[in-house]
C-alpha cells in the first residue's frame, strides 16, 4: 500500500443537528466560494450549463453547489481554453461553487477501455481517442478550478453478476486514488483551494463495500462519496449499502450518495445518513413536461391541465409559481451567499428574482412546442428539489425529522399508505421510523 500523505483541505465541515430517531444529520460546508448546506441536492450542468437557465436564473433559485463533467469539458472547450480564461467558474460566469468528476463513466463504457493506467474513451464528438488517466483527471480539475474535485474511479454496473469484475474495479479504485492524491499534491498549493473526494465501490457486495470504506478512510480526503449506485438495482440493496456505508464513515466529513435525486430516494438517504446528493432527473424530466411537485410528479402534457390555471405547485415559493411580480422570498437559509443581482439598484425585486405567475395550463400550451415550456419547468423542478433540501435540514435541526418523513410520504401518494413502496418503509423501520404507523402531520 502506498505510504499514506496528509491531506490538506479547502473546507470546513460544521456538524449544526442530527437527529434524535435516525441518521439524518445537518451542516455547514465551508466551501472557497462560500458557504452551503447540507442536506444538499447539487444541479447537474455537466457542460458548464443547466439546459436552459441562465447563471443568474439558477442562484435565483438558491443553488450555491452544481456540478459540471471533466470528462466533457476536457474535450471542450478543452484544458488550454480552460487554463486561458482561469477555469470554469469565469468560462459559465458562476460566483458559487462547483464539483467535477467522470460522471457517467457507465453509461460511457461503450467508447471506453478500462485498464490500470486509465480509462481510453473515444470522443463522443469525432472518435478521437483520450486516455483519461488519474493523474490527467486531476490535472484537468485543476484546470477547471473546482471547489471539490472527484477522484477517477474504476465504476461498473451494481447489476453486474461478475464478481471478480467488482472487485478489481474497487481494488483498482483505491490504487488510482492513490494516484489521484500524489498528484493533486504535487506543487501550486491545489489541495489548500481544492477538495478531493474519495469514492467507494463495491457493489451491492457489502463485504467489499466495508474493505472499500476501510480503505477510503485511511486516506483521510475532506470528503467521502458513495459511488456505483443508481444503476439499475434493487431499491432495498441500495439502502443497504447506504447504511452500511454511512456507518463506516467518519463524522466530521461530507458523505456524498452519487447519482440520486428521486425524492423518494432524498429523503430515505437523508435518514440513512447520507449528506449530499446529485442528479439528472429532476431537469432531464422537466424537457418531458413533468413537473416534481409536492403531491407527486404531474405530466402536465397531459390534457387535463389544458384550463388548469393554478400554480404548477400551490405550496412551492420559486419564481415560476409565485404571482405575477410578487417580491422574491427570503434566501433558503441566512448562511448561503445573496445572489449576484441582489446589489442590482433594484436588489431582490430584480427579474430574476420576481414571481412570473405560470400556471399548469400555460405549461401545457407550451410542452409540446416551445423550450421556454422546458426551460420554466427546469427552473421549478430545481427550486423544488433545493426547497426539499432545506425542509429536510430545518426538520432535522428541530428534531422532528420522522415526522417530516410521515408528511412527505403521506402528501407524495395522496394518502394512500397502500401505494408506499416497500423498500423505503423497511429501510426507514431499520433506523426506528415507522411510516405506516400513526397519523400524519398534513
């Protein structure tokens, strides 16, 4: 095993609550470009865009955190142009945070050959080969200039029956984070301005899951992800391996569940102990016309919303629901930093930040046929999942966490306790919440 180097890091990690019943925990992450909260959901914009919002539409929404793909931003705009205009916070104009890694990575197997010096993928854009080895990974983030920067892992399907497989891609995985350190510790100060996060693999093995978290651990990286999951497996084994890791793992660090962004799935993770989370869904749905709201996701293509002139969500405070200019709310939470456009002449009562008063039938009018639908939809399905994260903290500081949990699921199904899916009242009965018990707060 390598010899083990201190890690320095770029962020500080703030414990504020847990809570008294299961493993949710809430904190402050002190990140180079402010401060965030967890529970955390991050945006993906894995080109240095959320498809369709501007910079200034997403902070508006109270995102402090998005993701962008060094995978794809290494093959565009490219590391020179990168280097040039110093890194991917001036190339997208983004004043908060950004995480990067190899997302996808499963999905792009089939233009790739995986080996132990790396990962060779042939560009998606022209067939030209680009080997992706740990210590370009690094390099490339460096680049980028991200506040946390992803190891490249050895990632295969969690539905794989090749056990041998598995366990090379978790051995190999902790060989190339090896790796990953020597090099992000090598000159110009990156680990005093950048964070490097580990990621556990495994499988739904977990055997090797504990070995990984071993292993991972030791390396003392400021935070830890759960990595290979979401792809395809069985609800139930997911927790397990959720719980199974977040009891490995450290207390005074971040602990980030890769590739989730279900609600469901948010909240059940929150309460297996799990701090910070991504996805596509959320606004890959939205250009499908569906809308998350607070009683379950609505296809408002659908012709029932065709004069439904309400809210796309009554309950929901982002600008795409409120009333036609109504002022724009309080910031989620008082630690985050204030948006750009907050010292506009204007502040707060900016455009940006002004309700727009969209309604379902509008939504519909336009899901067939015009972005602008797909692009107000986005901006409401992001609202809703950060607002979900920030119910789910102020539950937890309060320490009534369980109940929000009763509330949530009771309002998600419309009441019916009949229609919980399984997996989510055996994973919250495993950690003393029992959702088919007692009435709901609603």
């Amino acid at each position: 095993m390598a010899t083990m180097k201190s890690m320095p890091s770029a962020l500080k990690y703030e414990l504020i609550a847990r809570c008294s019943t299961t493993k949710a925990r809430a904190s402050v992450l002190r990140l180079p470009h402010g401060p965030v909260e967890t529970p955390l959901f991050m945006p993906v914009a894995t080109q240095g865009t959320l498809k369709g919002l501007t910079p200034e539409q997403l902070e508006s929404v109270g995102c402090r955190l998005c993701l962008n793909n060094t995978y794809h931003l290494g093959l565009r705009p490219g590391q020179i142009v990168l280097d040039k205009i110093g890194g991917a916070h001036k190339l997208q104009s983004w004043s908060h945070n950004i995480l990067t890694g190899e997302f996808q990575m499963v999905s792009l197997l089939q233009l790739a050959t995986v080996t132990e010096k790396g990962v060779e993928f042939l560009s998606p854009h022209d067939g030209t080969p680009m080997l992706l080895t740990p210590e370009h990974s690094i390099s490339l983030q460096h680049s980028i200039g991200s506040d946390i920067i992803m190891q490249l892992d050895d990632v295969i399907v969690t539905t794989s029956p090749d056990e041998k497989r598995m366990r090379e891609a978790m051995d190999r995985s902790i060989r190339w984070l090896d790796r990953c350190v020597e090099e992000h510790l090598k000159g110009d100060s990156y680990a005093e301005r950048q964070n490097l996060f580990c990621i556990i693999q495994g499988g739904l093995d977990l055997g090797m899951r504990k070995e990984c978290c071993e292993e991972m651990v030791k390396r003392d990286t400021p935070g830890i992800a759960i990595g290979g999951l979401s792809g395809g497996e069985a609800k139930d084994e997911y927790c397990k391996v959720v719980d199974t890791c977040t009891s490995l793992l450290p207390d005074g660090k971040p602990r980030y569940v890769m590739g989730v962004g279900y609600p469901e799935d948010l909240v059940v993770s929150i309460a297996l102990g799990a701090d910070m989370f991504d996805c596509v869904w959320g606004t890959r749905t939205a250009r499908f016309g569906n809308a998350i709201t607070s009683s379950g996701v609505l296809n408002l293509r659908n012709a029932i919303y065709a004069e439904d002139f309400r809210a796309v969500d009554p309950e929901c405070q982002c600008p795409v629901c409120r009333p036609l200019d109504s002022p724009a709310p309080p910031l989620l939470n008082s630690t985050i930093n204030p948006p750009s456009y907050a010292s506009a002449p204007r502040g707060d009562d900016s455009y940006t930040g002004r309700g727009l008063g969209i309604t379902k039938a509008y939504i519909h009018h336009l899901a067939a046929k015009e972005t602008v639908g797909a692009h107000l939809l986005t901006m409401h399905n992001v609202a809703f999942l950060l607002s979900l994260m920030n119910k789910a903290r102020i539950a937890i500081v309060e320490d009534r966490y369980p109940a929000f949990l009763r509330e949530f699921f009771f309002k998600w199904y419309s009441g019916d306790k009949g229609k919980y899916p399984t997996w989510a009242v055996d994973a919250l009965r495993g950690v003393g919440v029992d959702l088919l018990q007692g009435e709901s707060e609603v």
